[in-house]
C-alpha cells in the first residue's frame, strides 16, 4: 500500500549523518542552513531555499551541516507501508 511521509529533520552545526541509502524517493527542501552531499566521488552544496530529489536508486551517501546554525529540512517520501525511510551502512 503506497503511503506519502513529510518530516522535518534538524541537523545540528557541525552535524552529519552516517553512510546511507534510501529504498525510496525524497523530496527535500533546504528550509534553512549549508549542506554538503556527497555521494562517492561526486560532491554537492546546498544553501537555505533549495531543494533536492534523493532517488531510490541512489548510491550510499552523507550529508553534512557545514554552516553556522542548525539545518532544517523539510523531507516527503513517496514510500510503501512499512518501507524504511532510510538504511544505514
């Protein structure tokens, strides 16, 4: 059974996530803060305001707080009853 899921997730200054994937799409906005997102070799950075899709089909990765105040995101996953939202390493 399809279910949608909206979170807000805080990550604090200096915080960062462990390696992980998602079994399921994301829509992410970037309501406040700096992130850097690194997925293997490939690095991306993200400032208040923006947005990103994380792809169930992504390779593993992390995402880190690299400004001076928490970072706040907003996250809707297009997801199935009892799917996890993430895996970690």
């Amino acid at each position: 059974q399809a279910e949608l899921r909206f979170f807000k997730v805080i990550i604090p200054v200096g915080g960062k996530t462990p390696i992980h994937t998602h079994p399921a799409p994301m829509f992410v906005y970037l309501d406040q803060g700096e992130l850097k997102h690194t997925r293997g070799d490939v690095i991306n950075y993200f400032s208040s305001k923006q947005s990103l899709i994380e792809s169930n089909n992504g390779e593993k990765h992390i995402v880190e707080n690299i400004g001076n105040k928490p970072a706040v995101l907003y996250v809707v996953a297009a997801s199935a009853v009892g799917l996890p939202i993430t895996i970690h390493d």
